[in-house]
C-alpha cells in the first residue's frame, strides 16, 4: 500500500482544514503504533524477526502467520481503538496485517527476545526494580516441629530502573497539503519510526555489548568447531544461576548474538550435533547446548573477538512507559506543521553472569 493510497482520503476534506488535519493525525498516530502492536500481538517479542536465524524451529510463514485479521482487530478495540469516521480507518486491519508482512522486516527487533519486558505503559509509577540478588529461601530437612526460616527480603540490593524520555522532531510544510504531496508525509512517518525503532536496538544491544572484558570466556585450544567452547560457556551460565532463583537448567534455552560477518560461522557451528557429517569428518565435540536463535546485528562490530550467549529474560529485563507518540503545533512564520516524536524507556543487565561473551579461536 503506498503512501498515496494510504492518505489520498485525505484529500477529499477541505484543505488544511482541523478536520483534515485531524485525520491526518489520526493516521499518524496509526503508523507509528504499529511495530508496538506487533510486539504486543507477540508477547512483546519477534522471533520471527528476518534478522533471527530460529534454530530447530520453523519461523511463521506469510501464508501461516502468528497473527490475524481477528486478533488485530480484538487488539483495536481493546487498545488501539480509532474513530470509525477516521478517512483511513475503512479497512485499517487490513493495512495492520500488510504492515506486519512487510515493514517489520526493515526494523532490527531481535533485542526484544533477550530482555524481559516490564509493561509499565498507563501506570503510576515512574521506576521498577530488579532484584538482583536471592531471596535466601532454602529447603531443608526438618525435624518434627522445628521452626522454617521466612525470608522476607533478598539478600542483595535491587537494580531501579527508571524511565528515560527522547524525543526527536520534524516539519511537515503547509504545501505538501496542499498540493497533495502525500509521499513527502509518508517519507518523515518512516524516518520517525525508523530512527525510534534504531535507537532502541542500540541502546538494547549496547547494554550487553559494552559489559567489558569480565564476562570474556576464552576459546577452547584445539576446539576447531567452536562447540566444546560453547558448550562450556553455557554450563558456565547454567552453574551460575544454580543460588539466583532463575530456575534454570542444563537444557534452558540460551540465545546468540553476532555480527553479520560471523552469522556464518555460528551456524556452522550449530550444525555440529551429534551424528552429523561435520562430527564426523572433523571428529569434534558434539553440541551439547539449547540455543533458541542466532541474532545477526549490525550493532555488533564486525571485528568483535567474540559472541554473545545469553540467557534471556529474568533478570535482563526492560520497561516502556510511553510508545512513540507525536505531538504537533503549527508554526506561522515557517508555514509547517512542527512534529515532536517522543518515547519513554529504559533496561538494565542486572546480572552479568546471563551473559558470556565466547571470544572466537585466535
């Protein structure tokens, strides 16, 4: 659907008029929350991102996918309702379902799949907490009626994580509405939610890029595959959690990232299981780990010694309090309608030990 056919209703109301303009902000608002919708529809994650390689399971097919047209229309009504007068809305399930098969391919949301999501979005408070200790809670044998320990507080300090506000801004000139420039309207949609959805990522990725040397786990020697380095980085994590209360076990589903450059390499080494053709002609260590998915970033550097596994969620969590919404005021001397995007957000690792960045063979 192009941006001409998206906004060309608009051209029917009186020009610059509060009820064009009014639409126009309506539909605005529509594109913008579309990549939120998705991941709401999704449990707030996308696996089936282009840029996430699932690994022994088969990503949702345009002709199968994880969402319909009922769902996205249960989720309108529910928190995403838009006045049935609204010139774009005749058909707007239709233009959500053609976005979710298109667009979410352009936007880097493998991020969403490491970090527990904390919904603080229409509350009242303005910070949640992370615990990043163990609440102490033992079991133990007890003799007939000897006294249980309650344990009330964890043991160690809490991780707030407080809300973060950006914004960002543009123009929209009287004469792209006048003169029906439609496609420059669409153009400044795409940037805003481009950019937001890119600012995001990095912020997300780089909390766990930029960890620093103490999470390294060095490569095995002699380990060609990669697999016995992996295998023991994962049991690193798995060990790790065993006094945290994550409830984790050996087979716990561990997540890759990497740059687009060793996407490759990582794959190859995930095909290294036992009873396969490359065990069997390199005579390696056989994979002996979960992994969920492989997600290829840009916002890994490509000469990074290493990838990350992770161990996702629990106490790699993140919140929204606000999805990117615009704000508009028009300005006389520039003859432009004057736009503020602005988002509330914010994340923490506030455990390390999820995390174990498996430096590649020298």
């Amino acid at each position: 659907m192009t941006a001409v056919a998206k906004y060309n209703n608009l051209a029917k109301l009186p020009n610059r008029s509060e009820q064009q303009l009014k639409a126009l902000a309506q539909a605005v608002d529509l594109e913008l929350a579309l990549p939120g919708m998705y991941l709401d529809l999704h449990g707030g994650k996308s696996a089936n991102s282009p840029i996430v390689t699932l690994i022994k399971q088969a990503p949702a097919s345009p002709e199968r996918p994880l969402w319909s047209q009922d769902s996205i229309k249960a989720a309108l009504r529910a928190k995403y309702a838009t006045p049935a007068d609204t010139p774009i809305s005749s058909d707007v399930a239709a233009r959500i379902d053609q976005w979710f098969h298109t667009g979410m391919q352009d936007l880097d949301t493998g991020w969403t799949n490491l970090y527990r999501l904390v919904d603080m979005r229409g509350g009242n408070q303005d910070t949640f907490e992370i615990v990043s200790g163990s609440f102490g809670i033992t079991f133990k044998q007890r003799a007939p009626g000897e006294k249980t320990e309650i344990w009330r507080l964890p043991q160690e300090t809490e991780v707030p994580v407080k809300f973060v506000t950006y914004s960002a801004g543009a123009g929209v000139l009287d004469d792209w509405l006048r003169y029906n420039k439609w496609w420059k309207v669409e153009e400044i949609i795409t940037e805003f939610r481009a950019k937001s959805w890119m600012h995001q990522a990095e912020q997300h990725y780089g909390l766990i890029t930029s960890l620093g040397t103490g999470i390294n786990f060095p490569h095995i020697a002699g380990d060609d595959l990669g697999t016995e380095t992996l295998n023991a980085a994962a049991a690193y994590i798995y060990r790790s959690q065993l006094t945290s209360g994550t409830g984790v076990s050996a087979s716990t589903p561990l997540w890759i990232i990497t740059s687009p450059e060793k996407r490759g390499y990582i794959l190859r080494m995930l095909e290294a299981t036992q009873g396969s053709l490359i065990i069997g002609y390199q005579n390696g260590i056989p994979l002996a780990v979960t992994v969920a998915g492989v997600i290829a970033t840009t916002y890994v550097a490509a000469d990074d010694a290493g990838y990350y596994l992770v161990l996702p969620q629990r106490k790699v969590a993140r919140g929204v309090w606000l999805d990117l919404q615009i704000e508009k005021e028009r300005d006389i001397y520039k003859r432009a309608q004057d736009w503020v995007g602005t988002m509330q957000y914010n994340a923490a690792v506030a455990d390390a030990t999820q995390v174990r960045r498996v430096l590649f063979p020298a």
